[in-house]
C-alpha cells in the first residue's frame, strides 16, 4: 500500500525524464534551486525509492524535480574494493563542468586505451549551455595513467534541436535513444588491459543474457577521485528498437548515468557492452524502470568510424594500443 501510494503521488510531482549526472556544488547540499534541472540531493550516499519521495514531497515545489536514485526495494549494488582488478579497472569516473558553471560527475568506459563511451548528456545538456569545454571535462581511473580529453564526439540526434523542447522554462530531451557519446584522450593509457567489447546483440539474445551496470555513484562526502565503484546485476525487462529496461536488482543512483551496461560470455570469455546507463526511474505501463541506450548496429558502425578516424588524424603511434 506504501508503495502504490508513492508511485502515485510521485506521477505528480515528476515527469519521466531523470539524469544520472550529479550536480556537484555547495548548493546542492545546502539549498534547493526550483529553477534548474540539477539533480538534488541530501548528504547521503544511499537512498531509496521511498525517501527520494519524501525529499521530494517535503523539500520541493518543482513539479519537473528529478530522482537522486532509481533503488527498487532493498540496494542491490555490491561495492567494489579492488578496482585495479578486472573488468572493474577500465570503468572511469568522469568530472564535467558545463558552460553555465554547474559541474557534474558521471561514468562511463575504456572501449580501448585512448578511447571512453558514455552517455551523452555528460557532455552535452542545452540546459546547462550544451556541450562542455574539452578543459572542463575530467577522467579518472583508479589503475591507469592521468589522461585528458582531446575530441568529444556525440550522436546527433542527441544534440538535435528536435530532440528538445522548452517547457516549464527548461530545456528538456524528449527521448534517450541517442544518448550515447564517445571520448578521445589525449595519451594512451599507461599498460592499459582492454576488457570490453562493444556489441550490438540480437534482439532475441537480451532474454537470455544476465547484465551488469557499473558505475560511480556520487556522495557529496567524498572527493571526487575517491568515491567507490559499485555494480548491480540481473535480467532486463523489455526491450525496444533503440533502447532496454530494468528495475528489481538493477539499481542505481545518481553519477552513475554512461555506466557500462554488460555481460560475460562464458563461451568466448569475453565482456560485451551492450548498452550505456542513461535515465532511471521512467513510468512506463504502471512500474519504474531504468533505461539503457542500446549499442545498435548503427551505433557499433558510426563508433568504430569514429576511432578509425582518430587513427588517421593523429597516427598509429600516437594510438599504438588502440584495439
């Protein structure tokens, strides 16, 4: 009964659209800013679905407020202590700050030594400017080299005008299909172990496969380079043509948006990304749900385009150990 109550008082005070981007400042652990799209929080590393709604009820009256996490039932994430191990050791923490002055953190991952995908509204949000200054976006990992990004590339039809509308004095996106950006660093990473692959799987397979997102979730507590990596793992819903839900084990909070969504082949022993974590807590058919954008195979092309290219603009040397 709790429970039905505050999925339907929620409907109310929230619209679908929620980021895992964290706003990173004094503010926003000291006031609520009604006026912006920042995600709020208290000083608190976990919350669940049932005091995120009484943050929401009690501290704000913006009616297009977003969620601080997306944890169904008890937390299911496990976190991890020895991140130089792997898979864990290619998942980077990210640090942007957009051209309004707002920072964020985020996640995302080493497709190979000089390359990062993530979600694309890590980089690019029309609300807070649009797309971050290469200066003002930071990577770290907690095994490797530090690096600095050189080129951000993101789909179009994420930055797209038409993706965006003007409501309620904000820009907003109205879908998360091509939330997807890739990162291009500036050095290789140093004695770099690749781990994942990018995989665009068949539609019929995503019954079949157990996923894992991975990610950095932010606690206003901790500095930035020391906040702890944690992972959750479990079956995905449904799926659609461009993107795939999930809740019951599959939890997450805010920082954690372009996590890698991924499985392990036992067969071939390998880690495949099939997705990156970009929204939680959608109202879909009566039930919340987090959301993936798919690695399609368009978007599997359009990425190794992309890598490609930086071969030949700055070399084979320079990415000797670009995979």
């Amino acid at each position: 009964m709790k429970r039905q109550f505050f999925k339907s008082t929620l409907l109310l005070l929230l619209s679908s659209i929620n980021y895992f981007s964290f706003l990173r400042s004094a503010s926003a652990t000291t006031q609520l800013n009604l006026n912006s799209r920042d995600l709020l929080s208290q000083n608190t590393e976990q919350l669940n679905v049932e005091r995120t709604a009484d943050l929401i009820l009690t501290k704000t009256l913006n009616t297009d407020q977003n969620l601080i996490a997306a944890i169904y039932g008890q937390d299911d994430r496990v976190a991890i202590s020895n991140t130089t191990q792997t898979p864990w050791d290619n998942i980077a923490k990210l640090k942007i700050k957009f051209p309004d002055g707002k920072e964020f953190v985020g996640s995302g991952a080493a497709i190979n030594s000089t390359h990062i995908i993530t979600a694309a509204h890590n980089v690019f949000l029309k609300n807070n400017g649009g797309k971050a200054d290469l200066n003002s976006i930071s990577v770290s990992f907690d095994k490797y080299n530090e690096v600095k990004v050189t080129k951000v590339r993101i789909l179009e039809g994420w930055i797209n005008d038409g993706n965006w509308e003007f409501k309620n004095n904000q820009w907003r996106p109205l879908n998360h299909q091509d939330d997807l950006a890739l990162l291009t660093l500036d050095r290789p990473l140093q004695d770099f172990n690749q781990v994942f692959n990018l995989k665009a799987l068949d539609h019929s397979l995503f019954s079949k496969i157990k996923i894992n997102i991975s990610g950095y979730p932010d606690n206003p507590k901790t500095a930035w380079k020391n906040l702890p990596l944690k992972t959750a793992s479990g079956k995905i819903s449904f799926i659609d043509n461009y993107q795939f839900f999930y809740n019951e084990t599959l939890d997450t909070q805010a920082g954690q948006s372009g996590s890698p969504v991924w499985y392990f082949d036992s067969d071939t022993k390998t880690y495949n990304i099939v997705g990156i974590h970009v929204q939680g807590n959608k109202w879909i058919n009566g039930n919340f749900y987090n959301v993936a954008t798919q690695i399609t195979e368009d978007k599997l092309t359009l990425i190794q385009g992309w890598v490609k290219k930086d071969l030949q603009d700055y070399g084979e040397e320079k990415l000797a150990s670009t995979n």
